[in-house]
C-alpha cells in the first residue's frame, strides 16, 4: 500500500524512531516525497514490535483513529482506509462477470478480502502475505479491516509474492490485486516486467490486474514506465485511475488497471455493478466510499495531465499520463 515515511522531531530535532514513545506529534516524510511533510496527533502508543522482516507500530490518532506504520512508514489509518480498499478491490471486480477466482498480493491487514467478500460469485481467494505478525497485529487492533480473513473462501499463503506467482498454475484467476508497498527493496520487483509477466501468466483470458499505482502528482514517471511494461503484456486494456486518501502523499493514490487479451474488458462501464449484487452493499459493513458512477467517470486516455474537466455539466476529476 502507498505510504509515507515517519521523519520523527522534537522540538525541531529528529528523533530516533524508538523515542516515538515519548511523541505527541510527528511529521511524515520520505526521500520519495521530497519536499513534503504530514503530522499527526498522537494519543497513545497501542503496539510496537518487530518481526522478521520489519518494525511494526500501531498508534491511535486524534484525528484519523488507530494508524498502522511498518518500518517507520504508515500503511493505513481508520478514517480513510475506505477510500483505498474499496476502490483497489471494486474497480477490478466490476468489470467482470461473475469473478470466481481472485488472488491478493500483500493486504495483509485484511481490507481487500473483507471487500472482495460483497462479491458473492466469488468461490476462492487466495491470498500471499510474507509477514504474519502484521495479521496478528492487524486482527488485535482493526478488526473492521481483519474480518476479511474470516470468509471461508480465503485461503492464506505466508510467503514471498513473487515467488508464488511463479509457481501459480497459468490461468487460474479471474483477478489478482496487488496491494503492496513501496518500490523500495525487496518491493522493487513488484514493479518490474517480470512480474507483471508472472501475473499475466496467471490470469484467465480476459482476467484483470489492480496494482497499487503511486502518486500522479509525485511519481509521473515511474507510473509512465509501469504503463509502458503494461501496454506490451495486456493487450486487452491498460488504464490508470486514482482516488483520494487524505493519509497518503500529495492526498491521491493510483491504481493500474490492466485486462489479459480475452473477452472484452470495459473499466468505464462496469458489467458486475456493486449496487446489483445481492447483500453487498451491507456485506460485513456499508460500503462507504465506492459506486459504480466512479468508474464510469475515471475517462482515462493517452494524452498529458488533465485534472477537473467537465462532462454533461457535471464537474469530474480525471487523469491523464501521456
């Protein structure tokens, strides 16, 4: 998931990131961001711990409810997960008939499986999260976004992505989301060609891939070169959307949308509307920020930035990446 990096100060000197504790303010910022900062208010300290693989917080806000920082870098916040989850999870599912078999990349707080769980054609979900602390932390302190990892459906695999994908039977899922970190690290791959190679492999025909897309207003050119390694695998469609989540670096997040060459793909026209399926909208909770006018009006094309047009009198915010 899109984060920023937690920079530590007090009284105008950083701090390191274990005297957190004693903080009632930080600011959050992060060479990818430069230039750029984000405070919070901090009430109390709920967890913090490491595992394997990296440093995990969990802290209550005054503003945005409990929030959740791996290595120093926040991945969600109560308040405005809503924005995310929903709109990562049902741009994809929308567009599909009938999706059977989705499989998730990281997600390991749960908020994309208790999404996918409104969609009742649904038969499996697998999904591939490399940290099980971060379950078990996310399952004590957001258990609105955990109750995904109840449906019967979902089917954990504690490891690395890449290497799953790898050995993933070809063709065997109608979607896959990708809700991963930062390209930093390990998470570079998930960037790169042979990935998304791996992913196509893996979809049926006509299957579709969300991935978590960055920031247009900061990382123009990373998205142009995802979208370029994109063009040349998805022959059935490749877009670029985004919505808006206070928490996350310049207040936008994007999402890839890409469909493998089968049946006809449309993501400005969902043909799985959420309002029409049975219990969705009430599934575990009311969905909250999603509805299918938002993908009808993402009108992505190839052309440069665009933001805030109008069509048919109505204001719409859309993007567009050359």
């Amino acid at each position: 998931m899109l984060s920023i990096k937690v920079l530590l100060y007090l009284q105008g000197h950083m701090v390191n990131y274990p005297t957190f504790l004693s903080l009632s303010i930080f600011n959050r910022s992060s060479f990818l961001y430069a230039g750029e900062a984000h405070s919070l208010k901090v009430e109390n300290i709920l967890y913090q711990g490491k595992s394997l693989y990296q440093e995990i917080l969990v802290f209550e806000s005054s503003t945005y409810g409990n929030v959740l920082v791996l290595d120093g870098i926040v991945q969600l916040t109560e308040k405005d997960e809503c924005a995310y989850q929903e709109m990562v999870t049902h741009l994809p599912l929308c567009s599909i008939p009938s999706p059977k078999s989705v499989l998730v990349v990281g997600g390991g707080d749960g908020g994309v499986l208790r999404e996918i769980a409104r969609h009742a054609s649904v038969e499996t979900i697998d999904i591939c999260e490399i940290d099980q602390l971060v379950i078990d932390v996310c399952k004590d302190f957001f258990p609105q976004l955990s109750v995904g990892f109840k449906d019967p459906h979902v089917r954990l695999h504690v490891g690395d992505a890449v290497d799953f994908l790898r050995n993933a039977p070809e063709g065997k899922y109608d979607a896959i989301i990708v809700d991963s970190s930062d390209p930093i690290g390990p998470a570079q791959e998930l960037v790169e060609k042979p990935f998304f190679h791996t992913i196509a492999r893996a979809l049926k025909p006509g299957g579709v891939l969300c991935n978590q897309a960055e920031s247009m207003w900061l990382h123009t050119h990373l998205i142009q070169d995802m979208l370029s390694i994109c063009r040349e695998i998805f022959k059935g469609a490749v877009h670029y959307a985004w919505t808006s989540v206070p928490t996350y670096p310049s207040g936008v997040i994007g999402f890839l949308l890409c469909a493998k060459e089968g049946p006809a793909v449309n993501f400005l026209s969902p043909v799985n509307p959420i309002e029409k399926l049975e219990g969705a909208m009430e599934a575990g909770r009311e969905i909250r920020f999603y509805n299918s006018e938002v993908s009808s009006q993402l009108e992505i094309e190839d052309s440069s930035l665009i933001i805030g047009s109008r069509s048919n009198g109505q204001e719409r915010a859309y993007t567009v990446l050359r």
